[in-house]
C-alpha cells in the first residue's frame, strides 16, 4: 500500500492513523490499528472514537463531521487490514447516538462574562456530572431490521 495523507479539515488520515490539528499547538492522535475499536453503548455496537472525541470539551460540530468523514475513508482505504477478529458496529447508530450526544453537551460551558474580554467559567461540576448522565440515559436507538 503506497503512502496517503488526505486532510478533512483539522483532521488528517496518513498510514499511522487521524491526527486533529487544533491550533495554536494541540493534537490529538488516532492510532491506525485502534480505527475499528467498538464499544457496547445502551446494548448496541457503536465505533467507539466517533463517540468518545465528540465529548472532549475543544470539540466542535464542525470538528466532529469532517472527523466521521475521516473515519469512513479509513475504514474503506485501510479495509486490506482490519483485523479479522473486529466486530462491526453500526455507523448508523453510532451516528445517531453521536448527534444525541452532541445537543446534550452542546453548551459545555457558560460563559459568565463574554462582554468584558475574559473567558472565565463558573461550573458545578457536581451538578453537570449529575445533569449529563441523567440526560445521557434518555438516548434513544434505531431500530434496524436484521
């Protein structure tokens, strides 16, 4: 297989894997042979990195789509090696909890003084833990037929 790098926005696919590029000096790096992990979420198979990056608090909408699009290209490009051994989740409903997740976490953070210049936050964080997971119980599934 001959060497790639294909950029989907501050997302770029190479042979070690998708790297984001978040400036000023951040990264964060998706091991090639860790694409097609898969994680059990309300009893469904879901790609487990399309739902855990979502919640990072630098995560943004914009991010999050061109990081699936980086994802769909990799599992068809590095197809030849997937490990025999991968259980398929579905896009569908990781896609679907994704977006859930997403209107859940939307507003992360409040800023309490956007006029002035200072990004200062005030959180519970007791309190938001408690707020998110409650709501995050509430996600809904497709229903495919087999």
């Amino acid at each position: 297989m001959e060497t790639i790098t294909v950029k989907f926005g501050n997302w770029i696919v190479d042979d070690n894997g998708i790297t984001g590029v978040f400036p000023p000096a951040m990264e964060y790096h998706i091991p090639i042979d860790s694409i097609w992990a898969v994680r059990n979420y309300g009893g469904h198979l879901v790609w487990d990195w399309l739902i855990h990056v979502p919640q990072k608090t630098w995560i943004t909408k914009d991010n999050v789509n061109d990081l699936n699009a980086a994802f769909m290209f990799c599992f068809d490009y590095f197809k030849s090696i997937k490990p025999a051994d991968t259980l398929d989740a579905s896009t569908a409903q990781t896609l679907y909890v994704q977006h859930q997740l997403l209107q859940i976490h939307e507003p992360r953070l409040q800023s309490d003084s956007e006029s002035s210049g200072l990004h200062y936050f005030n959180i519970d964080s007791h309190d938001r833990i408690y707020e998110l997971s409650s709501l995050e119980k509430k996600i809904k599934f497709l229903y495919i037929k087999e």
